[in-house]
C-alpha cells in the first residue's frame, strides 16, 4: 500500500505596496480626518471661531484706546489748570475732563465711589494737591502722570525764577490698599457666573437626556419643587465660592480689607445667581447635548466677562461698547460687589442692580420657559 503524498501549498508573497498605493492611503486618510474635523462643530468652535471671536473682541475693545481719559474735579481755583489754554487746552481735555466743585468732602466721596479719578486743590503758597484712588491703578497711574505733566510744564515756562508750583499726590483710602481689592470682585462675580450658567444648562441637558425629567413629570413632584432644589443648590454653591474667596483674599498675605457693609454682598450674590441660572436654563432648554450645551454657554460667558469688568475696566473702550455691557448682568454684579466690598457702599449701591437682576431672571425665564421640553422626542 502505497502512501500518499498531499502537496503543500507555498503562500503566495503578498505584493509590496506600490509608491503610487501609500499616496493614495495617505490622501484618504486626510480626507476623512478633514472631513471628521470639518464635521464635528465642537471642534471647529474651538479651533477657529473661538480665536476668531477674541480679535473681534479685542479688536473692538482696544481699536481707540489710548492714554486713558479720566476725570478730576477742581475744588476752588487751581491756577495750574486754568492756565492752559489755546491748543494746550484743547490737548489736555483729551485725557482729563475738569469739573469745578465748592464742596471738597462731597468729591471725595464721589472719589472713593469711583466717579471721580481725581481730586486738585491748591494751597496759597502754590502747592497743588491731588487725591486719587487706588481702587483702580490704571487710572491712578495716568491722573497722576497728566497732572504732574501740567505741573512741570507750569514750572518750566517760569524760566530763570524759582519753581511756582509743587505736586503733592495722595490716596483718597488707607495707605494699606492693594490691588486685591479690584481683583477679588471681578474674579468673584466671573466664578459664580460660570458656575451658575454651567450648572443650570447641564442638569437640565443631562435630566432630558436621561429621561429624569420625564419621570418628573410623572412623579406626584412640581415643577417648581425641581427648580426650587436647582436654586437652592446653586445658591449653597455661590455662597460656598464667596465665602472662600473672601476667606482668601482676607489672608495676611493678601490684605484685603472689607468695607463696613461688606455683608451686602451676600444677598447680592444670590440674587446674580437667580439671573445667571436663568441663562442657563435658556441655553440647557435650546442644547441637544452636553457638547453644544458648553460650546453655547462658552460663546456668552467670555464675552460677558470681558464686557462685564470682571478682567479689566471698559474706560478705555468706545462709548457704545461701554453701553453694550450694560446690559449684561455680570457688570451690575461686579460694580456693585466693588461698591459694597472696596469702596464703602451701603444698601441703596446694590439695591438697584440685585432688583435689575430679578427682573433680569424673570424674563431669561420666560424665554426658557418658551422652549423647554421633557424629553428630546
């Protein structure tokens, strides 16, 4: 019997690509990664509207600044001011705006309040005195730089006579203030903004996505309950951001120092979460998904902070612009947080902006209300 043999097949060697083959790879590979790019809007947000958004921005916001304007008021008569005149005149009230006044406590006041950046008296023997604030070191810088520029020009055409004039600078606050006391209200405010906005849009995002809501409205629980809880844990959470904010910026190392009704800025605070959760609420009724959810709340909370005052003032930007952030509610929250913290407020500082707030929130609210739904379907 004779065995059989069965041949063994030898594995054809697999074809070495061709040159022509790897370009064609690579090209398709591109293709598809750009169409993927092109496709995901997230990512299109963030690599090309996003930086696009902050040239237009600050652009717009620096395109006619320059040396700051500020405005001073003269108490009396300051024969160093009043002797410009001519094209001098005219190139001073580019950058100061001069108010005469009688009463000089009263502009002080309005000095530590922040609507005034300065305050020029003389004395009889020529000394001019300047009071300004340290609340905002930008304009303290140049109101002093301005004045000391008019009185050195006052002394130098005075030529081969003594000096007629000396500049005395002051601070209207306590010799111990540091710029934390600017910093920490515009921090602050921006914080609980976002932290606002960001939780409302979410939860609500989140809830619909996951059918709670659904099962909410089935439930023997109101409407109101489930935004009564989302208020109240937003509210715990501002409280918990002012409170550490405070806590740190009180340290030694630093030295805030909080005015006598400082504790205003506690109802002020809940009051701009009521109106930054109504955001959210709009921005969480209209998002199908966390991702558009963030990329919406991102487009209306930078803007907001930078028009807002919560990084840098607004004194420098035109005119329209300084009234377009007024309509935003992070610039009532961050002035008047600086009013009551920094500059010695009282109750009739916040009163005004925690009432424009409310009604703020409420017509957020009704938008939000307008689109809402229980579930995507």
């Amino acid at each position: 019997m004779s065995a059989t043999t069965t041949p063994v097949r030898q594995q054809a060697p697999e074809p070495e690509s061709t040159g022509s083959e790897r370009v064609s790879a690579f090209g398709g590979l591109t293709r598809v990664m750009l169409l993927g790019f092109v496709r995901d809007r997230g990512a299109l947000f963030f690599v090309l509207l996003m930086p696009l958004m902050f040239l237009l921005l600050f652009g717009t916001l620096f395109k006619s600044a320059g040396a700051p304007h500020v405005k001073v008021a003269e108490v009396g008569q300051v024969r160093v001011l009043d002797a410009v005149q001519g094209e001098g005149r005219e190139q001073l009230e580019k950058v100061l705006t001069i108010s005469r006044v009688t009463d000089e406590a009263d502009a002080l006041e309005k000095l530590r309040k922040g609507d005034l950046d300065g305050v020029l008296s003389e004395g009889p023997d020529g000394t001019v005195k300047l009071r300004y604030s340290a609340t905002d070191q930008v304009k303290a810088g140049s109101v002093q730089s301005i004045v000391n520029s008019v009185v050195q020009g006052a002394n130098q055409q005075a030529s081969g006579r003594a000096p007629a004039f000396t500049l005395v600078t002051s601070q209207v606050e306590d010799e111990s203030l540091k710029p934390i006391q600017y910093l920490t209200p515009g921090l602050l405010g921006w914080a609980i903004a976002t932290g606002a906005v960001y939780g409302a849009s979410f939860t609500l995002v989140s809830w619909r996505k996951k059918r709670v809501l659904r099962r909410l409205r089935l439930a023997p629980v109101s409407p109101g309950a489930v935004v009564g809880a989302r208020v109240a844990v937003s509210g715990v959470v501002a409280l918990a951001q002012t409170a550490i904010f405070l806590a740190v910026a009180t340290t030694p190392f630093f030295g805030l120092k909080l005015s006598g009704s400082w504790w205003l800025v506690v109802p002020l605070v809940l009051c701009a979460t009521i109106a930054f959760m109504s955001i959210g609420l709009v921005t969480g009724a209209a998002a199908k998904s966390e991702e558009a959810a963030n990329g919406i709340n991102q487009m209306i909370i930078l803007p907001m902070s930078f028009l807002g005052g919560a990084f840098f003032p607004l004194d420098g930007a035109p005119g329209w612009l300084q009234t377009v952030s007024k309509v935003f509610p992070l610039h009532y929250l961050v002035t008047s947080a600086q009013s009551v913290l920094s500059r010695g407020g009282g109750l009739m500082d916040v009163l005004p902006a925690m009432g424009g707030l409310l009604a703020f929130a409420a017509v957020m609210s009704a938008v939000a209300w307008r689109f809402f739904n229980w579930d995507d379907a």
